[in-house]
C-alpha cells in the first residue's frame, strides 16, 4: 500500500487535534503501509463492500488488541522492568498501578482494563479514615480521566461487599468523568442488596458502574475474568488478540434468499473472517516479538496462553429485518424474528467453532463470540445484538426477554444500555428487583444512565453530550472517543433511546 | 366468576411501594376529589358514545348499545378520556382474579409485589381477597392504596393476605373533608358523596388505628393542596395520635400538581417548595421519623 502523504499532512498540521492523537494517527499511517495478510479476492470483496470490519486495528499487529494484567500478582511482587516494589501501604498502591497504567498497550495504545480495584485496594485501607481514601481516590480518578485520553478503559468491582468497593463508589460519584468506565460484577448469592443499592444509585448519577452478571461471565474463564474496554470479558493475565467483526445487515442484502444466507454466505464470511483472524494472531505470536520482548509477559503478568480472538458481529436488528423483509414489528418484536434472529446466532456459532483458532489453549482452539458494539461509520447498523432505537417494545420486560434469549451465545461480551427515569433515583431497590429478575433469565450485563444525564454510553463507551457539541463545533476535545461517539450518538439516535421505568 | 373492570395494570411501578411492583388500578371510586389526577379512574362507563366519534384510530364503536374497545387497534392518545364528560374511560376491561393474575405472573420475575390501586379499589374487597391470596401464595407481598372510607373492620380475610395498605388521609376537619370530596358536578353524585361523607370520615379515624394496631400501615398520604386541604393540621393531628403512635410509619407528603385534574383545579398553581419544606419540617418537628416530599 503507498503512503498516503496528504493524510498525514493533514494529520500533521490539524487544529482539531491534540498532540497525541497526531502521534496515534500518524503511527497507524505507519503501520497501515505494510501488508501482511494474504486476502483472496473475495475476502478484498467482502472488506471493500465492509461486510468485514478490521476494527481499525492496522495492518502490523504488534501488540494485542486488550490486554488484561494480573494485576493482583503485580501488588504482590511489584515489577523488576519498572523498577517499582509491592507496594506496602496506600499511597505506593496507587503510585504502583498508576505507573503500570501507563505501560499496559492495547488497540488504543492506552490501558483497556485497571484490574478490580477494590480487591485491590481494600488491604491498604486500615488506618485511614474514610475522608482520607476517598481524597485519594479522587486524586488517582481524576488522573485517570486526564491523561488515559479515550473511555475505552475499565476498571471493576465486586462481587464482594468491601469497604474498598463503598468507598470507590462514593468517590466516583460526583465526578462524573468518562474514564475509567466501572462495572460492578453481580451475584445475588455473594453481592448484598445495600452494595448493590448504592452501585445503582451511583450509576443514576455518574452513569457507573454497569453490572455484569458474574454467575454467567464466571463461566467462560472461571473467576480470572475482567470486563475491559466497553464491556468485553476477557480472561486476566491474559486477553484479546484481535476483534474482528462481521457487519450482519450487508451481508443480509446480499442474500437472495434466507438460505442463501445460512448455507451459502454465512459460512463463506465466517470461513474468511476467521482465517483473517488467524494471520493476525500468527503474526502476532510468530513475528511481532511482543510476547518474547514485553515485560508483561517476562514477568508473567500475563501470558500467550491466556490469549483468545473474538468473532465480532454486529446489526443483528436489520439483518433478521431485511431477510423477514419487514421495517418495522420484526426484530424484537414478532416470534418469525425471534427464530429466524436464534437461528442465525446458531449457525453462526456451529460455523466459527469448525475453524481453528492458533494459539488459543484456553478456548480449546476455538473463537468466542462478540456483540460489536459499533464504528463510527455504522448507519442503519444497530449495536451487537440491540433492538434499534425508535422500535424498542413498550414493555421493558418484554425488551429483557429478548435480550436474555441471545446474551447467551456471546461470552466475550454483550449488553444493553437504558436510560432511566430520573425518579428511579428515590426507589434504587426497584431497579435492583428488575436486575435480578433479568440475571435470572440469562441477560448477561446491563448498564443505565439517568434521562438527563450529560455523560451517556454511546455503544459501551461513555461520552459527555457537551463535549461532543465542542467537538461538533471543530475544536478540540480531551478525550478520543468524544470524536468517535459523536457520529454514532447522532445516526443512531442514542439521545432517543426508550426511557425505561418512568 | 366475578369480573371487576380493570382500568390499566403496569408490569412495573416505582412509585406504588418499595422495589419494583405491578400496578393494577380498578376502576370506579365512592368519591370526587377535587385534586384528583386520574379523574377517569372515578365511574363507570355510561356507553354515551361520545368517544366512539373523537377516536382517531377507529378503536371504539357503539354495538348493541354498548361501547366497545378494540385494544389492537388502541394508539393510546388518550383522546377518549379528554372527550369524556362523565369522568371514565371506555378502555376499563371486565377480568377475573385469575385474568389479572396471569397478567401479572407473567413478569414474576422482575417484581416483589403488587399494589393495587384505582379508583378505590377496597370496593372490591372480595376480588382482592382472593387475588391477594394467590399473589402471597408465590411469594409477591401485596400493597393496596386507599382513601380509607370503606372500614377494613369487615373484611379481616382480606388484611390476612395484604401486606400493607398505603393510606390517603386527605383532611381532619370535616368541612374541609366533605368540600375536597365531593368536586364534581354530577349533582346525583355529588349528592350522595355528601350524604356518605361523614360516615366516611369516622371510617377512616377507625381504619388508622386498626391499621396501625396491625401493624398493616405501610405508608400515611397527604395530598397537600393548600386552601383546599388542613395539611397542617392533619400532620398535628396524626402526630399526637398515641394509640397507637403513627409517627414511626412513612409519611409521604405529595404536592398538588394541576396535571390531568379537572376543572377548576387545573386553573390552580402547583405547591411551593416553600410549602411542602414547612410541612416537612413541621412534621420532623412532631415526631416523624420518615417524611418523604413527592
């Protein structure tokens, strides 16, 4: 591929754009300007007509897309490459994951997951009063929010009550920031209701923490799990090679008939999808040198063994749509959907699990699947498997049910987000009821925001509506993914989302 | 089986009691309150027709006298209920215990309880014996809301099986009582509120203690719409209550707004801040250890 030298003029010499993200940018030009994958033709069809999405993550993989730390084991022996000991008391505990942050790499090149705080943490709080840590803590979020410059970062609690986990909340509360992104993971047998009580209500005001239902993620890796990014679970010590996904609604028009689409173009797609996915994960593994060369691995805070690749799907709405040949009433409404939508996630699944995943002992060889969450560019794509906004159904039971028939086939992550009646605020115990209720049933995670809120999730990731007006007024903005929510929030409607429990 | 006309159930409430209820209101109430927000829970259906001609969706005729509604073809625009002169809804549907039970456990999963509300719907005490009886048996507590009129005394099988009643105390002194009742001007109507009134009114002083002796008050309601109802004084009065003592039970004190009520009081303002905070605090002051202003 030529370099495109005018892009990177225009890179260069932005006014809309910081420093770093001139860094970044020009960097993937870089990368992008090398080939390293052998496409057929039809593949090059496929990924000209964007029925397969890259996911940006350039031609040269030369480090995972997420990487999630052992970072438990880090707090118990420090790091020799950082120079950094175990840390013995509060302060070195921050300092210490503050400064590993900053050397955790991902797609974004910034760090996709910050470990389970509050089991982190909760050893170091003795002695201090409670002023004390949430100061503390406020200083340590606020740094966050500041120099990881993109909200595709995530930072867990629970499923233990701690005081570690209260306090966080507390502390998070009135900031309100983008990053990190929290997700609270949920088990009513383990989780009490007060915790709970107060996530929620937390969650009402400062859109976090989301919940993951842990009973169901638990049983994909067992308890080494973290949710990382927008909301993929992924195995700690260990993560995502790459994310790779297939935009179902283009491969929908193409289809002649349903079965045109089940035994014809959807196995093709999976086939060359997942023998993409494997070029990547070879390189990675074969050439790249990250897993021989990176202190992570050398010093085993993670592991190549821990590794997976994610088959990403998307628009699962307008596809079941345009086979059922309907606009409005299909998908999440009518039972012909309700099949034809399971139909499709099974064969899906029994495809993917013909071809061989490298280099992925944890999964048996094989690829999981993912609800992608959507690209900037996504118009008439609705998220994952999300029922589109505008055609959500009346009942919002009736929206859960639906959700927990599929969140099944999606390990790797799925969920759905609402926005909440503000006065939901005055009965917190209601929306836990409806949380476990949905738990119960199989959906996998759910996140909510207050109606009013300034900072809403845009497909995963959390964005400030004011930002994205100075962004759409061309000037510059912190965060990267203000510029990249921007165009999603507004195709796709996300500020019409059906307000639920009002 | 007996059949109640249901005016609506809501598969989720956050506003009819803790964690997250059903809300099943039934129609028809024994009074006319002046701040009345949903006035078409208070009659029956007289099968006029005049909604029939105002539906834009074509979901109401007239057959055999009758009004009948067609749900399918319902776009919930609610213009029936503005054309209604007679204080109803042609959307009320006829259902057993078991119709609305069946409604309800289909979302057994995301819910603790029912409330049931209205209208007033203690004037069903039968129906909701037996629909309270079969919501405890799988384990949903069961919250009624009432104006308290009709005397729990006679129907102790009924309090067995209810949870908690959550109950409107909408004046003290009877002349304030018997004018906040009865605001309608269906004369006949009208009429015979005020010769119940004060026979309603010993029943609510008889409810609030059996209730609180009980142990079955989940909540005490002021509507607080000042020229219009003594909320001062049934704070006072609900303060100095000492038996049994009714300071320890929730009192949710709920400012008149002028939405959906009918004539004049939609012309009113909705109460100050400054009001509802006074009371607030008046009642802190004597006493109550859980006020809530809505």
């Amino acid at each position: 591929m030529i370099i495109d030298k005018q892009v990177i003029y225009d890179t260069a010499t932005s006014r809309e754009l910081t420093h770093e993200q001139k860094l970044m940018a020009m960097a993937k030009c870089a990368e992008n300007c090398l080939e390293n994958f052998t496409l057929s033709a039809r593949a090059e069809e496929l990924f000209a007509s964007e029925v397969i999405r890259d996911l940006y993550e350039g031609n040269t993989p030369y480090r995972p897309r997420y990487i999630l730390p052992d970072y438990d084991k880090f707090m118990k022996q420090g790091s020799k490459f950082l120079k950094t000991d175990a840390p013995t008391d509060l302060d070195e505990a921050l300092f210490a994951l503050i400064t590993l942050y900053r050397h955790v790499p991902s797609v974004t090149n910034f760090p996709v997951y910050l470990g389970n705080l509050d089991r982190m943490l909760d050893p170091f709080l003795d002695g201090h009063t409670d002023e004390e840590i949430i100061k503390k803590l406020r200083l340590v979020f606020t740094y966050l929010d500041r120099t990881i410059t993109d909200s595709f970062c995530h930072a867990n609690l629970g499923p233990e009550d701690s005081r570690a986990a209260r306090l966080i909340l507390e502390a998070e509360e009135p900031m309100i920031n983008a990053v990190p992104n929290f997700t609270i993971k949920y088990d009513p047998q383990i989780t009490p209701d007060e915790l709970m009580e107060k996530a929620i209500s937390c969650s009402l005001k400062c859109s976090n923490p989301a919940i993951a239902n842990h009973a169901m993620c638990e049983g994909s890796f067992g308890d080494a799990y973290g949710v990382a990014s927008c909301y993929n679970i992924l195995p700690t010590c260990g993560g995502a090679y790459t994310l790779t996904r297939l935009t179902m609604p283009k491969l929908a028009q193409m289809a002649s008939s349903v079965e045109n689409f089940m035994n014809e173009l959807l196995p093709e797609a999976v086939a060359i999808m997942c023998d993409y996915m494997a070029q990547r994960i070879k390189f990675m593994v074969e050439q790249s040198g990250f897993f021989e060369s990176n202190f992570l691995v050398k010093e085993g805070l993670i592991s190549a063994d821990r590794f997976l690749g994610m088959f990403g799907l998307t628009g699962l709405a307008e596809c079941v749509n345009i086979l059922l040949k309907v606009e409005h009433d299909g998908y999440g409404h009518s039972k012909e959907a309700e099949e034809l939508a399971t139909q499709i996630l099974e064969r899906t699944q029994t495809l993917v699990d013909t071809h061989h995943a490298p280099y992925s002992p944890l999964t048996g060889g094989k690829f999981l699947l993912h609800a992608q969450v959507g690209l900037d560019r996504d118009d008439g794509v609705t998220s994952g498997v999300r029922i589109p906004v505008g055609d959500e159904p009346c009942d919002f039971f009736d929206h859960l049910r639906h959700s927990a028939k599929l969140h099944g086939y999606f390990p790797t992550g799925v969920g759905d987000i609402f926005p909440i009646a503000t006065n939901v605020s005055q009965n917190t115990s209601a929306l836990l009821d409806v949380v476990k209720g949905a738990f119960g049933i199989g959906v996998r995670y759910l996140s909510f925001y207050a109606a009013d809120t300034d900072l809403v999730r845009i497909t995963g990731y959390l964005v400030k509506r004011s930002e994205m007006e100075k962004w759409e007024n061309h000037e510059a903005v912190l965060h990267n993914t203000t510029q990249l929510g921007s165009s999603p929030y507004h195709t796709a409607h996300l500020g019409d989302r059906k307000v639920r429990m009002g | 089986m007996k059949r109640v006309f249901v005016n609506a159930i809501l598969p989720i409430s956050t506003v009819d009691g803790p964690g997250a209820r059903s809300t099943v209101f039934l129609q028809g109430c024994n009074v006319a309150c002046a701040y009345c927000h949903n006035p078409e829970t208070q009659r029956h259906c007289c099968h006029c027709g005049d909604c029939v001609t105002t539906c834009p969706s074509k979901a109401l005729r007239l057959k055999d006298g009758k009004v009948v509604f067609n749900k399918a073809l319902c776009i919930q625009c609610d213009q029936c209920l503005r054309t209604c002169t007679h204080r109803s809804t042609p959307k009320a549907q006829a259902m057993t215990v078991a119709e609305v039970f069946a409604e309800i456990m289909k979302n057994r999963t995301f819910i603790r309880g029912i409330t049931v509300s209205g209208g007033e719907c203690t004037l069903y005490p039968d129906f909701l014996k037996e629909l309270f009886a079969q919501c405890e048996q799988v384990g949903l507590t069961t919250l009624l809301d009432s104006n308290g009129t009709v005397a729990f005394d006679k129907y102790p099988e009924l309090l067995k099986v209810t949870t908690g009643v959550m109950l409107d105390v909408k004046a003290w002194d009877q002349t304030v009582w018997h004018n906040l009742l009865s605001q309608t001007d269906d004369i006949a109507w009208q009429k015979s509120i005020i010769l119940q009134a004060e026979q309603f009114w010993r029943n609510l002083r008889s409810n609030l203690i059996l209730l609180a002796n009980q142990n079955k008050l989940a909540e005490l309601r002021i509507v607080v719409m000042p020229d219009h109802v003594d909320a001062s004084r049934i704070i006072a009065e609900l303060a100095h209550h000492t038996e049994p003592s009714l300071r320890n039970i929730a009192l949710k004190l709920i400012a008149f707004r002028p939405h959906n009520v009918p004539f004049p009081a939609n012309t009113l303002p909705a109460t100050s801040n400054q009001i509802m905070n006074n009371l607030f605090e008046q009642a802190k002051r004597q006493g109550f250890t859980n006020i809530c202003i809505r």
